[in-house]
C-alpha cells in the first residue's frame, strides 16, 4: 500500500500534502484546466477531504512511477466511484495528480460541493 494511500484513509492532510511535489500538476474531474503547484493542489486535496463522505480506496494498480487508486465515496448522499491517477518524480514525490470520477450526477454534486469550498481553497493556498 503506498504511503499517499494510508495518509488519506488517515485523513491525514500534512501527510498528504508532504507527498506532492513544489512543482506538481493537478488534473480536476470538474474543472477544465490543470491546477499547477503545492499549494493550491494541497488546499484542493483538504477541501476534498471535507466534502467526501465514507470515503474508502477499493483497488491499488501500480506500475513503476504510476499508480492508480480506485476509491468510492459519497458527495452530497450521491455514490460517486473515482480513480487517482499519480506520478511519482525522481524523489518519490507526486508530480502529477489526475483525478477521474462517475457518474454523471456524482461528477455534478462534487463540482457543486468543490465550488462552495473553492473561495477557502484560494485562500488556503494564498495563506498557507
């Protein structure tokens, strides 16, 4: 089980965050550009962690640097099952962080839930 894997069932968000990469690129399931750098992917990374419920990883692919994380969950009382892709750099940091999920209506509670957060989120990345 890889280490990102335990500090998010952990909910552990400086566990987390001490995983990504300064220069790491995040990939949203609901917003059409990338997210570039530590700090707002962590300050994403912690709203998820508050608008998730009984989240759980069900299935760890790996291959070399590349990981695949399959995970289920709840946004808003919506079921939603999703997959972290992760890349790991030369120094075992994640560099690349591509978050895929379904359904539909899952996909749309999220953004919805994501989006009331995203004011805190700027916020936590502009004041760490």
């Amino acid at each position: 089980m890889t280490t990102f894997r335990k500090a998010v069932e952990a909910r552990d968000a400086a566990a987390i965050e001490a995983l990504l990469a300064d220069d790491v690129v995040f990939t949203s399931p609901v917003a059409f550009k990338p997210y570039e750098g530590k700090p707002i992917t962590a300050a994403i990374l912690r709203g998820v962690l508050r608008v998730f419920e009984d989240f759980h990883y069900v299935r760890e692919i790996a291959d070399g640097r590349d990981h695949a994380l399959v995970f289920e969950a709840k946004v808003d009382g919506k079921a939603i099952t999703g997959c972290d892709f992760l890349h790991y750099d030369d120094n075992g940091l994640i560099d690349s962080f591509m978050v895929m999920v379904r359904p539909l209506s899952a996909a749309q509670a999220l953004a919805e839930a994501m989006g009331a957060q995203f004011d805190r989120i700027r916020q936590e990345a502009t004041n760490p």
